[in-house]
C-alpha cells in the first residue's frame, strides 16, 4: 500500500481527471395438487352464446421516441483540445469527436453543510459532423467505485458502432463527490490502514483499531461536508439525473449506468417513470439483499471470477501461468507470505497481505487484464509488489475512490454491524470464501461509525416507466449473476440480456450485447424474451 506524504490535491479539471487515468492500466412451496378445469372444445354460456373472446390486458408503457431538446441550461465549452489527448483508449479512424465540458449546478445546501458543493461535471461526446445539440442526448452514468460517468462517456464514444454516434450525442454525468469535484476528506493515512487491516490474524484488537480509523474517517469528513456528507448516495443521484433532464430540454432522456449507477437509474425510473426514454441497466446491484447479504454474496461472485481468472492464466496456449499449477494456492500463499512480511516497492510503499487482495479484486473487473494481473501477482511472489501497488491507486491516488465509494455504501443503507458480528463472520465467510470472505466481512465494519441515513433509496417496481434492458454478466467479481436477475425481476417492465462472460460490465464488449443494446437505443426495439449471448 502506498504510504503518502500528505493529502493529494483535489484536480482543478477534467482533463486532469483524465490524464491520471490513463496512466492507470425461484424457488415453489409444496402443497396438495389441485385438479385444473377440463377444457370441452365449443363450450358455451348458459344461454347458448360462444363464450366471448379473452379480454386482453391494456397495452404497458411504450419505448418514447427520443427528443432533440435545446440543451439551453447547460454551458457547454468546447474542450475537445484539452481531452483528446488523454483519452484512455485510441479513435477509431471512421469518426471525428468533438468534447464539450460543462458544471451542472446541484443543491447540496443544508443548514450546516461546510463545502456545500454547488456542481457536478458533464460531457458531451460527438461527431463533428453536426452541431452537438442536433442529436438527442443519452445519458451515461459511472458506479461510485469505478470509472467516473465523463470518462465513461469518453472511452464509450470511442468503443460504440458509429450507427449510435450517428443518432445520439453522449453525455457524461459525473456524481457527487467525483471528477473535478471529488470528495477527498478522509486522511491519506488512514484510508492506507484501512486497506492494510487483517481481521484473519492473531491480534485481538484489529477489530476495535478498524472501527476506530472508520470514526476517524467520519469525523474528518463531517469537518469538510458538514450534514452533507449523507447526500452521497443513491436518492440524490437518482434526483440529480432528472435535473440533468431538464437543463436538456428533452422531455425523455435516454441513459446508460453501470453498477450502482445502474441502481441510481433505477430509482429515478421509479420516481420520474414519465421521463424515462430508452434505458439501460448493466451490472445493477441485488435490490433485495441487505448489507451482510450483499457482502457475501460479492465474496461469491470474486471467488468464481478468480477461478476464472486461475483457469484463463493456466489455459494461455504457449504461455506458462505465473502462478503455476494452481493460481488458488499461490496467492494464498503470497498472503501467508505478506502478513510475515510486508512487501516494500521503490518508493516506500509497502503491499500487505490485505492491500494485496484489494489490488486483486480490483484487477478482476477487467478480462483484458488478467494476463498484467497474473504476472503482477508473479512479481509479488518474488519479491517486486510494484505492480500490484500500482492498482491500488483506484483507489488511493490522485483520482482515487475510496471516500465516494465509503460514503456511497454506507449512505445507502441504514444496517450497522458491531465488532463482535463483524469477527463471526470474518471466522466463518474465511472457511466458506477462503480468498475474499473476510475481506468482505471487516469492510462491513466501516459503516458502523457512519451516520445513519433516514431514508435512503429503496429500488422497486418502476411499472409505469418505459420498457428497458438488464445487462448481466455470468461471471462477475461484484454480484452473482442470480442477482443481476433478481434486480430485473423487482424492475418489472424489463428484458434481460445474459452475458456468458467474465468482468464488470457487458456493453459494449461482445457483439451479441452491442446489437441488442443498440437495438433499443436506434430503433425502440425491445426483445420479446430475455436474450443468451455467448462469450
């Protein structure tokens, strides 16, 4: 884990954001049988008439047809100079982007709110072949502990089949708390000692010192945001997309979100079904678990993905596996390795049994990746953690994550778990889920200190809204796929797209998912059954 000298510097633009981050590489009770009517062909009323035809239900909510709107609320600038040259990922050779940077003023005010932030940052992606505003805009929306919704919408521009280019214009919405006004209040210190704890060891006290660094993030924050500390969270997300629709002046808007931001997407269809449009949800969250049952079950969903991962390593033709036979037992035993002996890479930073699985986790969202994962973690094992180091900057660097992530978490749930619980779960999800489940388990105790919302969001039937798509991936390091499957059920009017692949997120990464996704997006057309894409 990285050690800090002081707290980094809060990035004044986007294009700051930007070039930091391209450095970063049913179940059926069981009861008596009832015997159905027999259906007689030609039955009839009592009074000899046929009987009348089935009535059929009233039609549901149709996809809307996508608005231009005038974008008149929103004070773009044209800084396509200042990104271009920092996207994360090359332009493909058949389109010409244009950038537009721009605040959205949001109301955080409160009577004892300290920072009082005033705006989130937006961009818009498009062709240069028309002016920006002569296409509808659809929404991309990022998860708290991830890609930022800006830099989302960049790398997508560059991903995307040009057709969708040719019939939106993408616009990138930041949350609360990230881009260029990111929420950075917990000491740098801490956040490295949180990340370092190891509830699995000899030491008694573990378990108190995790809760007492988790007090002293709340504390630090509550100095900076004051009572607005609770407003990074879901229900404001969900508030903030439908101002987002206003100052576009589009009756409908149209979006992408991923993780929770898939989740965020989800309460504002439940909230503004009538400003719903044509809406994607990739990797949403279970909404019917709580804490525990969403930690454990992310201890699940990591467990497959690694074994995907170990299996991928050993099956690479010509290429021998840098972590031999058996990935498992390697990196089981590089932590055994690391809680003798920490690991200390060119700067001083050192990698701790803890910081290790974190940095593992991490790399797991990314298939792509896994071949720089496997050798890092290779690396490791012979003593050069710096690449592994080098993933924890997600969360830890200049663009890190690890406040909006904690307070995103904690703000979205009113569950606190004690010590002692934290400690049985820690004893038994380390047996069930030997690589990640006590990693999941002691992180539950950093909401203990946190204040309690009084009413956060709560995802259920959107009925009234549009009909969308659920993307969701078989093997996914975040949430098993059965969740993925539960969130579109609880939805309602939703198709599913099943992805049999690997990593976080599935648009736009296989054609099968591109064509049904962009399907809804160009022509309003929604699946009459949920779809089964390959790998």
């Amino acid at each position: 884990m990285r050690r800090s000298a002081g707290r980094p510097h809060r990035p004044a633009a986007l294009a700051a954001a930007l070039a930091a981050f391209g450095l970063l590489l049913c179940s059926c009770a069981v009861g008596p049988s009832i015997r159905p009517p027999v259906a007689v062909q030609g039955s009839s009323t009592g009074n000899g008439a046929p009987e009348p035809p089935p009535r059929r239900p009233p039609p549901g909510p149709q996809v809307p047809v996508p608005d231009v709107g005038d974008a008149s609320g929103v004070d773009f600038i044209d800084c396509t100079d200042d990104i271009q040259p920092v996207l994360p990922v090359p332009i493909p050779k058949d389109r010409a982007l244009r950038f537009d940077c721009a605040d959205m003023p949001v109301d955080t005010d409160s009577d004892n709110g300290r920072r009082r932030q005033s705006s989130i940052g937006l961009m818009r992606v498009s062709l240069t072949d028309q002016p920006p505003q002569a296409r509808p805009p659809l929404l991309v929306l990022g998860d708290s502990d991830g890609e930022t919704g800006t830099l989302r919408a960049a790398r997508l521009a560059a991903q995307v089949p040009l057709t969708l280019l040719q019939h939106f214009t993408l616009v990138g919405m930041d949350r609360r708390g990230e881009g260029t006004s990111r929420l950075d209040c917990a000491p740098p210190d801490v956040r490295e000692d949180i990340l370092d704890t190891d509830l699995t060891g000899t030491d008694p006290t573990a378990a108190d010192r995790l809760l007492d660094d988790a007090r002293e993030v709340v504390q630090e924050c509550y100095l900076t945001e004051g009572d607005t500390l609770t407003r990074y969270d879901t229900a404001d997300t969900a508030q903030d997309v439908e101002h987002a629709r206003t100052l576009l002046g589009v009756r409908t808007l149209s979006a992408l979100g991923l993780g929770d931001g898939a989740r965020a997407l989800e309460v504002w269809a439940q909230n503004s079904p009538n400003s719903v449009g044509r809406l994607v949800l990739d990797a949403p969250p279970d909404p019917t678990q709580d804490s525990v049952g969403a930690a454990e079950a992310r201890a699940t969903a990591a467990e497959a993905a690694f074994d995907a991962f170990g299996q991928s390593c050993a099956s690479r033709p010509g290429v021998p596996c840098p972590l031999g036979p058996n990935p498992r037992a390697s990196v089981q035993q590089l932590a055994d390795q690391l809680r003798g002996r920490p690991e200390t890479g060119p700067d001083g930073e050192q990698l701790t049994a803890s910081a290790m699985l974190h940095a593992v986790l991490i790399g797991l969202d990314d298939p792509d990746g896994w071949p720089a994962l496997a050798g890092a973690i290779g690396a490791a094992r012979t003593g050069n953690p710096t690449g592994l180091l080098q993933y924890l900057d997600q969360l830890l660097g200049l663009n890190g994550r690890f406040d909006l992530a904690l307070a995103t978490r904690c703000n979205d749930t009113t569950q606190r778990v004690s010590p002692p619980q934290v400690t049985a779960l820690v004893n038994k999800w380390r047996t069930d889920h030997p690589l990640f489940g006590s990693l999941m388990a002691q992180q539950l105790l950093l909401c203990t200190a946190w204040p309690v919302p009084s009413d956060p969001a709560r995802v259920g039937p959107a009925a009234a809204a549009p009909p969308m798509l659920v993307l969701t991936t078989a093997v996914s390091p975040r949430v098993p796929e059965q969740g993925y499957q539960r969130a579109a059920d609880q939805l309602g009017p939703a198709r599913v797209v099943n992805w049999e692949g690997t990593g976080r997120g599935a648009y736009p990464r296989t054609p099968c998912v591109t064509a049904a996704v962009d399907a809804l997006w160009v022509n309003g057309t929604v699946p009459q059954t949920s779809v089964l894409c390959p790998p």
